[in-house]
C-alpha cells in the first residue's frame, strides 16, 4: 500500500506518476500468483523451506521490496519535484 500511497502523493505534488522499482505491482501479483498456484497444486511438504513456510518467504521477500520501491519511487518523485522548482 505503501508504493502506491508514494506514487499517488507524488503525483498530487505535481510530479509525472512513477510505475518503476524492483517490486511494482506486477512483480507483487506475479509473486503471489505463483505462491498460489504452487500451493494450490504442490505437494504439501513442498511449501516448507528449512522449517519455515513457503508463504511466510515470499511475504517476506514482497514486503522488503516493496519497502525498497517506495523509497525509491519518493527518491524519483522529491528529484522531479525539485527540477520543477529550480528557474
């Protein structure tokens, strides 16, 4: 929710919407899709890793890049911001 709060307040302040970064929501949707799809078709010993959870992973792995998306979508909006500001 967070990228998506960035890159709509972002464009509020005038700056061009911003889709990029290493977990967009595509990434987000493929990841989950693929999770869902594993588990819904694998056998149930297959959705363990090392004692934790499948699912709990790539949560995980979503959650930490989106939090990296998000800072780099407000990096993109505050250096656009400030070009339109310059004279």
């Amino acid at each position: 929710m967070a990228t998506a709060y960035v890159r709509a307040v972002g464009r509020a302040a005038g700056a061009p919407s911003d889709f990029r970064g290493p977990m967009a929501k595509q990434q987000r949707m493929f990841c989950v899709t693929l999770l869902a799809v594993w588990c819904g078709l694998g056998p149930t010993g297959w959705s363990e890793w090392s004692g934790i959870g499948l699912p709990a992973l790539v949560l995980a792995a979503i959650a930490a890049l989106s939090v990296l998306t998000a800072l780099r979508r407000l990096r993109h909006t505050a250096r656009a911001l400030r070009t339109m500001m310059e004279p």
